[in-house]
C-alpha cells in the first residue's frame, strides 16, 4: 500500500509498505479520504516526530475484522463507514473521569497505524472501543475527516464559557478559525467578529456568518475592536495563531471579565511576560483548549450530521494521495485556501 511519509518539513516521499496485519481485536479500514492539518504545517511541532505518516484526521471503510471483534464491538461490522480518532483515552483514570481526555496516558500513546495518508490503517482495539465512530449515510469520507478539527473547536467553545449575547473575537481565519465563526452561535455568542489579513479569508467568514471581519494588514485591531464593541471589547477571544505577538493581542482586546482562548500552541523558547495584577484586577481568565476527546468528536459528528460544518463548506482543495507534498505546501503558505484533503 501506498504511504506519504515526512522525513522534514522538505522532504515528503511517497512510499510503498506492507499493510499491517490486524490483531484479534483490531479492524483495518480501507482510507477514504483524511485532512491535513495545521499542526501538521508548524515545522517544529511535526519535525520532531519525524519520520512519520502524515496525517491524523481520516475517515473509511471497515474491510478486516480480527477474530475476537464480535463480542467486543458489536456496533460494528464488515462495510462500515467510519471515523477514526488517532488517539484513544482509557476511561478509567483520574483525567478521564473528569473528562479531561487528552491528559489520560493512554490518550498520548494511542495512535493509528501507520497515519491517516496510508491507504490502509490498522485501528487498534482501544481506539475501536472509545473513539470510532459510524458515519451516518448523508455524512461523505469528506465530512468525516472534519469530525477531530471541528471535535476541537466544540471544546474550545465549551471551555470557553460563552454567555449568551457575548461578543467574540476570533483571531486568525483559517480553516480552524471558520470553524468557530460557523459553531459560535450555536454555542451561544451574540456577535462575532473575525480578524485577519487575508481577503479571501475575511470574505469566507462574513459569508460564514461574521457579523464583522478586521483586515489587520489595514485596521489597528484594538482601535477598530473598540469602534465595534462600544468601548466594551471582546468577551471572548480566540486566538488561533502560534505566536507570542497573537496572544498578546488577543489580551489587548478581551473586556474585563472576559476569557482569552489559546487555541494553538506558541513556538518553542518564546515566554509570555504579563503583569498579573492586570488579570487580577479585571478578572480576566486564560484558558488553554488542547486537540479533542470522546464527548467532542460525538458532537461534532452532530454538528456535521446537521450540515452546520460540511465539507463543502470548508474544503478548497482535494489531491491524490501521489501529491501530498503540493497539498501540505498549500496548508502551510495559509493564503487562499482552507482546508486540504487527501481523497483516495
């Protein structure tokens, strides 16, 4: 079977390995499609893993059972479509009874086999039992793949805290910060607001249902966040990217009271230096939203099954698995396009 493998961020080979033999209590799915995602484009973070198959967010067809299957996951069965989660929690821990999922140990080492860009995929039991997911007949392997981004961005509204009528600040217009601009109302934000300095990236989220975009290559963005908000600024701020100067931003324009989200990490080395009778004082509370778990991706399949988020929405192009390499240098030149699928 066919393999995309990054070696460095330069160097992405497209390889041929055997497909894995599946344990009892493992399936093979045959790919139908999978995402690329931005934290596959952030060198330093993906580097680190090298070498490594690409890809994390796949969706496919159950085509082997093992042996003891049946009596463990009676839910599923030869033909099923499905969504895959890459990692899996172990339900039992301190950190899964307070569904905090992606702190659990099993979580971190949990993974599919070999990725998501393989034309087959060994699922594990763990993963078959906690986060695989049947795909309903009117959700495609293309909306499948969005289940773990979009799964993220339901757990950054919900920890986000949003009271109904808050304004919301999403800072960065990606694929990611769509997804928020399409699901903040539903969790129940009054205005939203997008910045960014992309046009093509501003026009989308208007059309996706911003009330107001700031164009920061034209707009001082805490001068125009006053402007819109009254002087009261941003009850929520999400900031989406990996940067030090993104955070600080988002600081400048949340209100007093108000949340700031961290959606990404910042890069290695760079220190966050903050006067903390500032937070005190205006009862400003940061909160960090790492990737997703079970009750996450549940709710994002349906969000998807609603056609809230879809593929036709949000995917600006598709590649065979042959030009991988074009699809992960379009993701991380981030101009016009959203989200880059691999289709098989």
């Amino acid at each position: 079977m066919k393999v995309a493998t990054l070696y460095n961020f330069h160097d992405i080979r497209i390889e041929d390995v055997p497909i894995p033999k599946i344990g009892p209590y493992d399936a093979l799915i045959k790919t139908g499609a999978c995402g690329i995602c931005s934290g596959d484009v952030m060198t330093w973070y993906i580097e680190k893993k090298a070498p490594l198959v690409l890809g994390h967010e796949p969706a496919g067809q159950i085509v082997e059972m093992g042996s003891a299957i049946v009596t463990h996951h009676s839910l599923l069965s030869i033909d099923n479509r499905v969504f895959v989660h890459h990692h899996a929690p172990c339900m039992t821990c301190n950190y899964c009874k307070r569904s905090d999922y992606v702190q659990c140990q099993t979580w971190s080492d949990t993974r599919i086999i070999p990725g998501g860009i393989s034309e087959y995929i060994l699922i594990p039991d763990i993963n078959l039992r906690h986060d695989t997911l049947l795909l309903p007949a009117t959700v495609s392997y293309e909306d499948g793949t969005l289940i773990e981004p979009v799964g993220c961005v339901v757990k950054s509204l919900r920890r986000a805290s949003i009271k109904k009528g808050d304004i919301l600040l999403i800072i960065g217009l990606g694929v990611m910060g769509q997804m928020h601009v399409l699901l903040a109302r539903e969790f129940g934000a009054g205005m939203v607001i997008g910045a960014d300095k992309i046009r093509f990236r501003l026009n989308k989220a208007r059309e996706f249902g911003a009330d107001h975009v700031i164009d920061v290559s034209r707009e001082n963005l805490t001068d125009r966040m006053r402007e819109l908000s009254g002087g009261l600024m941003a009850n929520i701020v999400v900031v989406g990217p990996n940067s030090i100067d993104a955070i600080k931003q988002g600081l400048q324009n949340v209100s007093r009271g108000g949340t700031v989200v961290l959606f990404t990490p910042a890069r290695p080395h760079e220190i966050l230096s903050l006067d903390p009778n500032d937070l005190y004082f205006k009862d400003i509370s940061i909160v960090t939203t790492y990737s997703c778990g079970p009750n996450d991706t549940r709710e994002a399949l349906r969000l998807i099954r609603g056609g809230l988020v879809t593929a036709d929405k949000l995917v600006t192009h598709r590649f065979a698995i042959k030009d991988t390499e074009t699809a992960f240098r379009i993701t991380a030149e981030a101009g016009e396009s959203l989200k880059c699928l691999i289709v098989f």
